[in-house]
C-alpha cells in the first residue's frame, strides 16, 4: 500500500501539464518601491509575452529579470547580466528575428538593451543612450505643455517591426495626453526618431462606457470624487493586412481595467475605434482585470492576449497577470476570450479556432463550502479561503511546518485541478532571497479521516504565490487538506483554495432572460433574468453581433440582488452601438445552454 501511495505521488510530479489557470503560475517578485514604508507586497503587472527561438520569454514591470518557457504553462525565471538598478517599468519587447529588443519606460534619455541569448541570461546595450524624444518637456512640467510639445518619455513604450523590416515606436500613459507614434531607425547603436510624429488615440469616455474609471466604470474614486480615466500601454498587432492600435484603460486600480483596439490599414493610421470595444474585459470572477499586456502568436499559430488583473490589497499596484486565447475573425474583429478566463483551460498543442473551446469543463467544486484550519487570527478566518476574492485571506498564527487549512466539498466529488493562491500581510520581504520559495503538499479524503497525497511542490525550490496543480487523473473526495511547509513571508496567508472539477450530475438549465434595456444614458444598460436554484454563478454574454457574444461579465449567484429576478448593471457600452446579450448559469455540474439571445 505504502508504494503504491509512493508511486502515484510521484506519478502526480512528473506528470506534464496539458492545463492552465490564471493568475498565471509564476514566481512574482516582491516590490521595493514601498522599503520606506514598509509596505511588502509580491506583484506582477504589464506583461509581454514575446516568441523567440522556440521558446517564449515574459517580462513584467520592476521584476529584475525574466521568465522562459516552451509551452506557456510552466516558466523558469532567468536572472540577467545587465540590468538597470532602478527596475524596467512596462518595457517593449520586440524580436528584429536576431535578438530581442528590450526597452523600459523612461522619462528621459534611457538605454534599450539587446539579448541574442536570452536563455542564458547575457544582456547587453543595443543602445546605451537614447537620443531626446522631440517636443518633450521636462518632467513635472506637463502642465506647461502646449502646440507640438510631448509629455517626457517614452513611457509605457511599444517597439512595432513591420514586414518591411521598417521600425515603429508607440508611447504614452496618461489621462490627459494621447497615446502618440513615429517611425524610427536603428544603426550603429543609435535609435533616430523619425517622421511625422502622430497623435493616435484619446480617451471618450462620454460615448465609450468602458472607459471610464473606477469599479465598474462608476467613473469615481471610491469617495465619490469624479476622476478621469488613464490610456495606456500601447501595443500593435497586425492581422490580415490590419494594424490593431491596442491600449489599456480606463485604469489598473479597478475591475474594469481593460484593453480595447483601433484598426487601420498603416502603421501611422489613420485608426478607427473598433465597434466591438473592449477586447479585453474580465470584470467578475476570482481573477478581476484584463488591461495594459500584449498580443502575441504561439509556435502552433495560435493568438494569445495578456493583462493585468488587480489585487490591490496591500497597495493600489498590488496585481498579477493573465492569459486569454483571442482570435481575428475573418471579417476584422479581434476576440478575447475571458469567459471562464480563471477556470483550468487547456495549453493546445495544435490551432484552434474556437477560443472557447479550451476551456475544460472543470467546474468550481470549492465555493462558499466549509473551511476549517490550524488555527486563525481574528478577522481572517478559514472561510475566507472558498470566497473568491483575492482581496481576504486565512491568516494562521503561525508559519511552522505542519499548519493546516482543510476544504469540506460537502460530498464525494472528481477533482482535476488545484490553484492554492497565497496572500501578502505584513511579509517583510521587498527583493528576491535564497529563503523566498514555497512549499507545501495537498492531501485528499474521502471521510476526513484517511488521508491520500493529491499534489505537492517538488524542486527546483521557487515562490508559487499563485500555485496551480493539474492532478495526473481524476480523484473522487470529499475533503482536501492544505498542510504547510514553508513561505518566504513573515506570514502564511491563504486568499483562496480553489478545487475544480465536476460533482457529477446534470448540468443547470438556462436562465430564462427577462429584459435587456438600455438606460437613458445609453453607455449603460440592466440585464435581467430569473434565478436557476442549482447555480453557483452566471456568465452574462454581449456582443456586436447575435451569433458572437464575445464578451463575458461573471458573477455569483449570491452576490447579485435578491429576488426572483437576478440583474446586472452593464456599464460598458458603446453610444450609438447595437449589442446582443444572453445568459447562462453554471454550477459544479456544468454550464447551462444559453438563453435566449436579445437586442440590446
């Protein structure tokens, strides 16, 4: 008995993964902008995702390095030779075919750097210093700015290599300011600027709902104070003989931070705004916020978007990231898929040309059910873990090895796939250390009493703040226990224990839609429908056209109204734009066929 126990949890280590859940499974870097204030948080924020000699390599904002890997699913972190002491802040990553181009935001007259070996970690200057963007002024004199005059940059900077070997640079972050563009040239170690510079894009939030700011689009700070919504992070695509002009908005505080995209036939426009806006949208669920990444084409010739969801916990920059299939259809629009977009979806191996169908049918078997731990400080309590908000968290008085927190799944269920998604309090830590790594093992149960392996981090020791487990097969139990090793904190804080896969039955049926209607205001419109007993949440679905809703709003079926009807405030719409909006309610069984589809 004891080897064949010892076979299968080996079975389950080297089992490769076909599978993936967002946040992505990395080993976020702890910030030190906050050392002086003693405010220690992990974060990941700005990602791009860049193709490069059979492999593919990851940057985010203040990481001190990179990530590799060969299937999207699990990523090694290289440490560079050469990297500026202050951080790279939202960089272009660009590959010329020969090198990857690395380029951080800047105020002022930076360096680009250049790797033809990134898997090795050498870096060097592709150029040491930047020539003086035109028109700039100094910085914290924007308020002077007036006629051809450009805030100091290039911030949030874009580097677009076109077919023609020709170079573009897209820059801007701002809610006042406009993302711009120009041409440039690289030779002898120097960049040139180029002309004409361009103006592209500024916000409208007056007829484009979801730019506006604030949680769900309220267009406030939380104290009610109007505020206006930032653009940024720009980045082109381009598909079919169309330049997608892409930009994060209306700001990465919120849920609603998302990524939306004008089109154009040159690389300088003229860019038209595309009807379908956003692209990029993932404002309900566990993982909240799809904003400010990047679009790239996987080694099968599949689309990928990335982004940026919010935390926020310990600081208002406190984020990790994400990684949604996306399509262009044949007609010119751009799709994002984020329904289900924090649910096991799977790594194809081949094209696809249904983003929807990655997604693996593995349900939530783990929301709002019992928890039970250890022990807890007061204020976060083992249910916290089972509330899908990465916002609360299980705290245990202690981080000694043996700590446990156990889910009851109130009855035998099939489990595939485990995300144990760790929390920040009072962590102490503000850079890398030999002694920031994680470790712990997963048991299963079928009475509480009996306890079989189910998973466990194995070596190469690293940091797994949001840990995800694909078990090799399916598993029937009822209970799964969480038991402590070691986190690099102060404190072992979980924020979510998230099981996923199916309790066997029937899945719900449709929700039966009951009005879709404009506001006044016609950014906004109220979803309507009745409630299906069984469901543990909905997914509200709209699209510019009947047969393609490609945009998803997720909530749980406990924390919409109360009543026989449910409801959805809808805050991101188009002035002047037709929609179609359905319904379809899910559970731990399956998801619901869709409702009936309306005019909106």
């Amino acid at each position: 008995m004891i080897a064949s126990l010892v076979l299968a949890a080996a079975a389950q280590a080297t089992a490769a993964p076909h599978t993936y859940a967002n946040p992505v499974d990395l080993d976020y870097r702890y910030n030190f902008e906050q050392v002086n204030e003693g405010v220690s948080y992990r974060t990941g924020a700005d990602p791009v995702i860049v193709p490069f000699k059979g492999a593919y390599y990851l940057f985010l904002t203040l990481a001190d390095g990179y990530w590799r890997s060969t299937d999207l699913v699990t990523w090694r972190f290289v440490t560079p030779s050469r990297w500026p002491a202050e951080g790279i802040v939202a960089p272009a990553v660009s590959s010329d075919g020969e090198r990857l181009l690395i380029m951080p935001s800047m105020t002022g007259q930076g360096a680009i750097y250049g790797t033809s070996d990134p898997a090795s970690g050498r870096i060097d200057y592709y150029v040491r210093r930047m020539p003086v963007l035109p028109g700039a002024v100094k910085s914290g004199f924007e308020d002077t700015i007036k006629g051809d005059q450009v805030p100091p940059g290039p911030w949030d900077p874009d580097l677009f290599q076109d077919d023609d070997k020709r170079w573009y640079l897209y820059w801007n972050s701002s809610n006042v300011f406009p993302i711009y563009g120009a041409p440039v040239s690289f030779a002898d170690g120097r960049m040139t600027y180029g002309s004409p510079r361009k103006s592209f894009i500024l916000l409208d939030p007056d007829r484009h709902g979801w730019e506006r700011f604030g949680q769900d689009h309220s267009g406030t700070l939380p104290n009610g104070t109007p505020i206006k919504p930032f653009m940024e992070g720009a980045w082109m695509t381009k598909v079919g003989g169309r330049y997608y002009l892409q930009y994060g908005a209306p700001g990465t505080e919120y849920n609603a931070y998302a990524t939306g995209t004008y089109v154009g036939s040159s690389p300088m426009g003229p860019f038209t705004y595309a009807p379908y806006n956003p692209v990029g949208y993932k404002p309900g669920g566990f993982v909240q916020g799809a904003g400010h990444g990047n679009t790239f084409r996987d080694l099968h010739g599949n689309w990928w978007n990335t982004g940026t969801p919010w935390i926020g916990y310990n600081w208002t920059f406190e984020r990790r990231i994400g990684m949604w299939p996306t399509v262009f259809d044949a007609d010119g629009q751009m799709r994002v898929s984020t329904r289900f977009g924090d649910f096991p979806q799977r790594m194809p191996t081949t094209r696809f040309t249904d983003p929807d169908s990655l997604f693996t049918g593995w349900m939530l078997l783990s929301y709002r059910k019992a928890a039970t731990a250890s022990g807890s400080v007061d204020g976060h309590p083992a249910s916290d873990t089972t509330d899908e908000n990465p916002r609360s968290f299980w705290l245990s008085p202690s981080k000694a090895p043996g700590a446990t927190l156990t889910i009851d799944l109130g009855a035998a269920k099939t489990l595939r796939a485990v995300q144990v998604n760790f929390a920040d309090y009072q962590a102490g830590r503000f850079g890398d250390a030999p002694d920031i790594y994680t470790e712990f093992r997963l048991e299963s149960s079928l009475d509480g009493q009996a306890w079989r392996p189910l998973a466990r981090t194995e070596p190469p020791r690293r940091d797994r703040p949001n840990a995800y487990f694909e078990l090799p097969r399916p598993v029937r139990a009822r209970f799964v226990r969480y038991v402590h090793g070691h986190v690099g904190g102060a404190h072992l804080a979980i924020s979510d224990l998230r099981v996923f896969g199916t309790a066997g039955g029937a899945a719900p049926p449709p929700p039966t839609l009951l009005a879709a209607t404009r506001d006044r205001d016609t950014r906004n419109a109220t979803i309507r429908w009745t409630r299906v007993p069984s469901a543990v949440g909905y997914n509200v679905r709209w699209g510019i056209r009947p047969d393609r809703l490609a945009l998803t709003y997720q909530l749980f079926a406990d924390r919409v109204a109360g009543g026989r009807a449910a409801a959805l405030p809808l805050r991101a719409l188009t002035v002047g734009q037709r929609y179609y909006v359905a319904v379809e309610a899910f559970d731990e069984n399956g998801v619901s066929t869709l409702s009936r589809v309306a005019p909106l």
